[in-house]
C-alpha cells in the first residue's frame, strides 16, 4: 500500500497526488522538493550560466523543460503540450509537473532540463477512483418522480463530499491497480480518528456513484495527463551526464517517462540514491564553462587578454611537447587554461594555483615559446642560456630535470643543472656546455655562477621563480641580485627576445608585490585559489572577538552607516532564521537599504540583483543578508564588503565569500587604476562556537597582515599545545633531532614537544663512547652500535647465529607480524623484526617490511629469505642506536642532505668504529659533538685522529655549521619540568 499526498481535488475521476516515500513521509518528501526548486532556481537565474547553451535549439511536444512560472516567479519543470507559432512570438502551452497546473509560456522563458533535476520523480501526477462511476439525480417532471442515473460527470455534491472527508483524515493510502494510458486508477483509503474508511466504498455508499467493472467510464477526454519520472531513468541517463549544459542535452519524451515511471509506481520500487543526490544541493551543478574567468571563481588580471585553452590537444603547443604533456598531464587545471596562452605568447605572469608545484603547469607553454620563438633569435647573441628554471631546492631541481630529460625538447635545448656549494673556487671551475639554452638552478647556486660567470648569461631571457613563495622566503637577497641582473640583461636583448618573468606559487605573499611592481611591466595574472586572490586584491581582514550572545549588536557597532562613499556588503549567515534575524535589526535603521535571500525566497532573487546591481553614489550603504547556498548562484562580484556573520567552515568556502569582492580587488595589470580602487574589508565574527576552525584561519590572518586580538593568540596557543598532547604515539620530529628547528611544525605530522615518559633514555647522557655505524640515513644521522668494552655479548652471538646457520637454514613456516626472524646478507646473518606481511592471497613469492633490529634500516625482503631464529638468539637486546652528530646542516636553507654528502660520508664512515663524545640522549638517540674516527700507531699508546665528521660534511661544501643544534634541544627538554630531574641533559 502506498502513501500519498492528495494536492487538488477536481473530482473524483481527478485527484492530483504525489507519493510519499522516505522515513519521515510528506515532511521528507516535501522538502526534497523544495531543495529541487531552489536548486533550479539559483541554477538558472544566476549570472553564471550561458544562455546560448541552456535555451534550447527547437521545442518538441511531450519533451521536458524548465519554464518560468509567472505567477509564482519560480523555474519549475514541466512537460510541453502543444506549441503556438505566429509572427511575432513562440509560445508553448505547458504542463507544471511539480504543481498540477496548465500555463502558457514564451519560448524565451523556457530552458533545457538538466539531468540532475530530473533525477527526484515528478511531483504531481493524476489519479482516480478506480471501479466506481458518477451517478446523478435526475426528475422528470412528466412522471413527478426522481432516481438516481449514471452520469458522464460527477456532481459538485460528490466533488464537496470527497474533498470534505479528504481534509478530516489524518491518513491517506491507495492501492495501485493496473496502470492506464492516462491516469492511474486507485483504491482510497483515508483514516478519520480511529476508522479506516475506503472513499471508493463509501462514495458508492453515499450514493454518490455506483460500481462499475469497466474503470475507463466516467473520464473525459479531455482530462490532462502529468508525466512522472521513473528511478530508473537514472541507469540509462546518469552516466551521460555531461559536464557542461548544451542545447543537445534532452530529456526522455513525456511518454517514456510516463511508462518507466508507470512501472515502477506499481511496484512502489523508489531507489534511495534519487534522495540521497539531492541532499547535497551543488554537488550535481554543471560545470561552468572555462571561457568566463570570474565566474569560475578565478581571477584574471592581464593587460591583454587572450582566449583561454581547453585541452592539452591545442594546437598552438608544439608538437614536440604533445607526447609528453598527453602521457603525464591529460586534463588542463582552471589556472592552465588561462596561464597557458600568456606564457606561450611570451608575456610576464604570475600564477597562483593548488596545481603550481607540477612543472607542467608552466613548462609546456614555456618550452612552446621557446621552440617557436626565443630559440631562432638566440642563435645571433653569445654563448649562454637563454632560460633558468629556479627552484627552492636541489629536490626539486633533480625533479625538473629528470621531467625536461624524457621530453624531445632536450635534444635542441640541452637543459642543464648546477647545484653548487660554498667551496672555495668551486664556482670558477663550473663549466656550463656551449650549447645548453636551458639551466636548472637554485637562487643560491645561480648568484655563485653570476659572481664568476655574469657574462654567460648575458642572453638570459626567460626567468622561471618555480614555488615563488618559497624563494621569495627562503633566500630574498639572492632573489634581489638575481632580479636585478635580469632586468638589465633584459634591457639590451629586448629588440631581438623579449624578456620574460614566470612566477609560479601556491600562495601569494608580499615580496610578489615588489616583483610586479618592478620587474613584471603588462603582466597578466592569474589566481585560480580565491583566498590567495583576496591576499593579492589587499582585502582588509578586521577580525572581532564576541560571545555568540552578543553578535548582533557587535555587527552592529562595524557596518558604519554613513559611508564617505557607496558601500555595498554581504552579510554571511548560516541558516534561514539567522538570515530573518540579521535582516530585522539593520532593516530598522534608516540609513541603509537592506535586501535579504535564502532558500526560501527564491522568487525574490530576480527582484534582490537587480536592487543589488543599481549604481550608488557616496553616502549610499545597500546590505544583502544572505546565505552561503544562495551566495553560490547570485554570482555577485563588485561588494565592498564582507561580513562573516556565520564562521566559514573551510578555507574555500571562506575564499568564495571573499571573491563576492573581485571586482574591487587592486589590479597590478592597471597601474593607473591601482591608487583608485575601492577600499576591501572582510569582518570575521569570532565567538566562542568557532574553537575548532581557529588554528587554520589564524594562519591565513597572519599572512594578511591582519591585527590579531591577544585573546585569539592566546587561544589559539592553547589549541596548538592540545594538537601537540595528542600526539603521544608519535615519534619525536626527525627534522627538530636534525638541526634543532622543524620548518613545517605547522603541518608536519611528528611530535614536537618532549614528553619524558616517551623520551626517557637508558643511554649515556655524557662522557665518550665508541660507536660503530652501520645504516648511513643521511649524512648526519646514522644506525649503528655502541661499543661496550666489558660486554662482547653481540660479537659472541653473531659468532653463535654463523655457526648455527652453517650447519641448516630453515626457512620461517609461518610469518608473524612482530616476530623475530633472520636474514642472509651476503655472508652475514642479521635479526629482523617483521613490521608488516601484505595479504598474499595466491601468490608463491611476496615481499615484507622489516627491520634489521642490531643496524636500524628497514627494507623489504623476499619473503623466501626469511629464516627461523631460535629462541637463544631472542634474549640479547636490540642493538641499534640512532646517532646524530650535532652542529651541522645543509647548506641554503635546504631540508635534507643532498645525496653526494650521504654517499661520501657512507663510504668514509660505515662499518669502522669512532670516538664520539655524547651530550644529549632522548628516547633511542644520542646527540653526539664531535664525532671522530681515531686509531692507534702499533706498538704505541699514542692514537691519531684521522678525520672529523663533522669536518668532512664541511669539506663537501654543501653543508655548515649549526651553532645553535644542541642549544634548541636543550631548551626543548627544559620546556618540561621534569626533564631537569631525569639526567639525560649534558651541560
């Protein structure tokens, strides 16, 4: 049996219905279609959409639409019944699926339906009383008497009665019978207190009708047929959804939709999933067209535009770089599509983007340009490169080059890296080849090789700041040289090469202001992130702290409602009462014209931006209330200002309020415009519901420059240390054991307070050992053993394991995670903990994480090696140790050691036994300084000191010294009472 929700009565033989489904009956079912409604109507009333691809090419009867209905001034859907063409206007007679009416509509207020508002059934359809016909009262005044007769139409008596029992039920239900062609016959029943009553039964009962087996009787042919859309529409459209609204996107005929949904409706087979993709409004949305900056929430500065690319097919890429830029990037990001065409014309850019760590965001338009163009040119000018790719790191570098080595372009630009160090004539005795046209480099490494080699690069004229804000950071006096030299190499080959200036990031920081105003004349601009485009467009972040309590009346004291010039501001709220809440306060005062739009207004929104869009004049204040899912399809662009009444719940979301203000952001393309633009403010009610978020927006705030309340650093300091407590099973930072500081402690997931239940060591904290690395991490930190000199525990047990293992090697029956097994390296026998066994479902061979527990390395090995350890062999301890030898880190801001140093160490170091002198232990690690390999002159008690590890990480020239390592780890201890009493602190 089911459910359904009777919406007009015109008689028996005509009841408009919707079926209820969904646990909560008509409540759910309603307000699935009111998301519907307000969906389609921000969806084609926002600015956003293009027209030409959403009206359709011609009308057909029977075909869905979207209309607008006047008289509510909402978009609904509806079938169209006939069409009427005369000389001046298009008109269609439709049908209102969702409202059970009939309405003419013009031809240029009707839209092609889109596939994600089809997927929720149609909400009216026609049903009638099945078996029954109308009977009336007929007197005949020749014979004086009166009877009761079929009729061809019901009585209005009858049409009353039904509609009268209809509104005292408290329950309506229907058994669906056979379907018909035009409407679906149905047995009644409705609950009135405690009876259940069949209104067939007692239509007949009243005499109102009579029983007939023929149920088509009693229709007229003239009745209208709504069409309702079948679940499973979805199986055969959903996967032809397309990304991008066209004229050729067309619903199924109203009489396909008619019989699938007949067929389902039958059975009362309703598939969840068409509730569920209507629960989350946008997520359905058509994507809009990349043709339109703006409204794809990119911003896009140039002082001359160019069409943008859409596909990495275009042909204006060289056929040299297709290959690879099909193999490894097939889908263009929203910032290449509008970066692209600027770089490949050879025009200084900026880009900002979550993509600009891939070098193919900017080298495929580059290298373009430079085949097409700079190469024929340079052939003129001296020896050099005419390109230099920076990056902040020899990471990075050894990533581009690898990239640019399997492209064709290496063939005629033989690209080139340099990495050098703080070696004393190491700069002068770099030869870069003759015919290199490409250097890959750091900042630092360059401003070696202009000190000795400034004229190799006097054709320089291509300049790639690869991760900008990182360069800009990490070495701003290099950049500054570098910058410079470019502007004047710039200057003399501006006739034959015009120079240009490519700035890639992932966020925007100050120093990109200098490098726009100074070196990048007619740059184009493009920030595809839209609260790094707020930083750029220098949006003021005014931040107020408040008790949830008192919001209101903060708002309030920040509008100012007499503005020296027109002020336009959005006020953010979360919900439809904090919208009408808002909206009654400041519509109360006179000085400002407030409008407010939520869900529930949208008929209203046609009136609201075209209010919002009229020019103002000083002294003139328009505030919208509104929501962030309304916020979506308004599409507006030139406010003032932004009110954050409700807290943004994500960064993006964030940023896609803040772009409300694009149009009034500072463009660096339009100097002369600069000085004049409209004054940005975005205000940021705190209170104390926003705990959670703090953390993430503080960041942003800093970056902004914002005044920061006391309380919120306070707050936020005390959020930070509850990040830092819960991060008990976490090992303590490698980089803070390192050198002393972690770069990322904002977002690197290791611990990096001391806790002295987890860092208390049983090492020694002072004094000198030996110690005996065996796995070279990196250059600095090592896995070894230390050397006890009353103990020969280990050397007698890898005597034993050898002997043992000479004799028979069984290999491990059964893998256990845990477990402790051993391993052959060459001739040596090795225990090894086993840190995980991969599911090997039918494969004979696999391999397994494990740990060599007496060298400290971890490697997978086949699992055929792994052998049984016998129980003798358990009780010894493991041996490993972590050994950091102090004072030292790589050179130019750099992360990590860069592989020659490791590789040069290892060989000096590995396997031999050193002196060092310890004076920090923590957990499994000791801190040692120095760190020396020392032997004795036979025969003699004299003992030489070969050679200094710390000295020969110098020697390399890649790294220096960290006066201040042991210094940070001490205090780091400190930072916790009770370290002072654990004696694991040398002074």
């Amino acid at each position: 049996m089911l459910k359904i929700s009777v919406l007009k009565v015109e008689n028996p033989s005509c009841l408009w219905g919707r079926p209820i489904w969904g646990l909560s009956g008509d409540v759910e079912t309603s307000e699935l279609y009111k998301k519907l409604h307000f969906q389609m109507n921000l969806f084609y009333r926002g600015a956003k959409q293009d027209m030409r691809t959403l009206k359709p090419t011609s009308l057909e009867e029977g075909r869905v639409y979207v209309v607008y209905w006047a008289v509510k001034k909402s978009w609904c859907r509806a079938v169209v019944e006939s069409i009427f063409v005369d000389s001046v206007s298009c008109q269609a007679w439709c049908f209102l699926v969702d409202h059970g009416e009939q309405v003419v509509v013009p031809s240029e207020q009707i839209r092609v339906a889109m596939e994600n508002f089809l997927q929720l059934p149609f909400g009216v359809r026609r049903f009638h009383l099945a078996g029954i016909k109308p009977t009336t009262l007929r007197v005949s005044l020749l014979e004086e008497k009166a009877e009761l007769k079929p009729s061809a139409r019901w009585d209005s008596s009858a049409t009353l009665f039904l509609h009268k029992l209809l509104q005292a039920s408290t329950l309506k239900e229907a058994v669906l019978l056979e379907p018909e062609s035009d409407s679906t016959p149905i047995k009644l029943y409705v609950t009135i207190g405690d009876i259940k009553i069949c209104v067939n039964d007692d239509l007949v009962a009243k005499r109102f009708a009579y029983y007939s087996t023929n149920s088509t009787d009693g229709l007229e042919e003239g009745d209208r047929l709504p069409v309702m859309l079948s679940s499973s529409i979805l199986t055969q459209s959903v996967s032809l959804v397309s990304n991008k609204p066209t004229a050729q996107t067309q619903p199924p005929s109203g009489k396909q939709i008619y019989e699938l949904w007949l067929t389902a409706l039958s059975t009362c087979c309703f598939d969840p999933c068409l509730i569920c993709l209507l629960l989350c409004p946008f997520t359905c949305m058509p994507q809009v067209s990349p043709f339109d900056p703006c409204r794809s929430g990119i911003l896009v500065h140039a002082t001359f535009p160019a069409e943008p690319w859409i596909s990495v097919n275009d042909p204006a890429i060289a056929d040299t770089l297709c290959w690879v830029q099909r193999k490894q990037y097939s889908t263009l990001s929203p910032a290449d599509c509008y970066s692209w065409p600027a770089v490949a014309r050879g025009c200084h850019t900026l880009v900002i983007s979550s993509s600009a760590d891939q070098p193919l965001s900017y080298l495929t338009p580059l290298l373009t340009h430079i085949m097409l163009n700079s190469i024929f040119t340079s052939h003129t000018s001296s020896s050099g490169p005419i390109a230099v790719l920076l990056c902040p790191g020899w990471e990075k570098v050894q990533a581009v080059y690898d990239l640019l080595g399997v492209s064709k372009v290496s063939q005629k630009l033989h690209p080139t890296t340099v990495l050098l160090g703080i070696g004393k004539d190491e700069a002068k005795s770099v030869k870069i080849p003759k015919n290199c046209l490409l250097l890959v480099t750091t900042p630092f490494s360059l401003v070696r090789l202009l000190s000795c080699h400034c004229f190799l690069f006097l054709r320089l004229c291509h300049l790639v700041l690869d991760e900008a804000d990182q360069l800009v950071s990490l070495a701003p006096d290099e950049m500054t040289t570098i910058l410079q030299h470019f502007q004047v190499t710039s200057d003399k080959e501006s006739d034959s090469c015009p120079p240009q200036l490519i700035v890639v990031a992932k966020r925007w920081t100050n120093h990109m202001e200098g490098l726009l105003s100074t070196y990048m004349p007619c740059p184009s601009i493009v920030i595809s992130v839209p609260e790094e485009a707020a930083l750029y467009g220098n949006v003021q972040q005014v931040i107020l702290m408040t008790l949830e309590i008192s919001k209101i009346s903060v708002l309030l004291g920040t509008l100012g409602f007499s503005p020296d010039v027109g002020q336009k501001t959005l006020i953010v709220a979360n919900s439809f009462q904090e919208v009408d809440d808002v909206f009654k306060v400041t519509h109360s005062t006179r000085s400002v014209f407030c409008l407010k739009i939520h869900e529930g207004l949208t008929h209203d929104i046609d009136f609201v931006l075209e209010q919002w869009k009229k020019d103002i004049g000083p002294g003139t204040h328009v505030i919208l209330v509104t929501t962030d899912d309304c916020l979506k399809g308004l599409d507006i662009r030139d406010a003032t200002c932004v009110v954050h009444y409700s807290f943004p719940s994500s960064p993006k979301l964030f940023g896609s309020r803040l772009f409300c203000m694009a149009e009034n952001f500072r463009n660096f393309s339009k100097r002369d415009q600069m000085r004049s633009s409209a004054v940005t403010r975005s205000v940021l009610l705190i209170s104390e519901r926003n705990a959670r978020h703090v953390i993430g927006v503080l960041r942003y705030l800093e970056r902004a420059n914002a005044l920061l309340p006391p309380e919120l650093l306070t707050f936020a300091q005390g959020v930070q240390m509850a990040n830092e407590d819960q991060k008990t099973d976490r090992h303590l930072c490698s980089h803070l054991k390192s050198f002393g500081v972690c770069r990322n402690n904002g977002i690197c997931p290791e611990r990096h307070r001391f806790i002295s239940q987890l860092d208390q060591s049983k090492l020694p904290a002072s004094g000198v050992i030996e110690v005996v690395p065996l796995y070279i991490k990196t250059a600095s930190v090592f896995y070894g053993r230390i050397v006890e000199k009353e103990d020969g525990g280990f050397e007698k047990m890898a005597s034993e394991m050898a002997s043992y293992y000479a004799e028979k090697k069984l290999g491990a029956k059964k893998l256990l995670e845990g477990g402790l097994y051993a391993v052959q390296e060459d001739d040596v026998f090795h225990r090894v903990k086993l840190l995980s066994v991969p599911d090997r479902g039918d494969r004979l061979f696999f391999s397994v994480l494990v740990c060599f527990i007496d060298m400290g390395k971890e490697e997978e090995v086949k699992s055929h090696q792994i052998l049984e350890l016998p129980e003798q062999f358990h009780s010894l301890h493991e041996q490993a140790v972590e050994i950091v030898v102090c004072r030292v880190k790589p050179i130019d801001s750099e992360t990590s050691w860069h592989p020659k140093v490791t590789r040069a160490i290892s060989q000096k170091i590995r396997g031999l036994q050193h002196r060092a002198r310890v004076v920090l232990s923590l957990g499994n690690t000791v801190f040692v300084d120095p760190m020396v390999r020392v032997t004795q002159i036979p025969g003699m008690k004299t003992v030489i000191n070969e050679y200094n590890v710390q000295a020969e990480i110098l020697k390399t020239g890649m790294g220096i010294r960290n006066q201040e390592h042991v210094d940070l780890l001490r205090a780091l201890c400190e930072e916790n009472s009770s370290s002072k009493d654990d004696g694991h602190v040398s002074r």
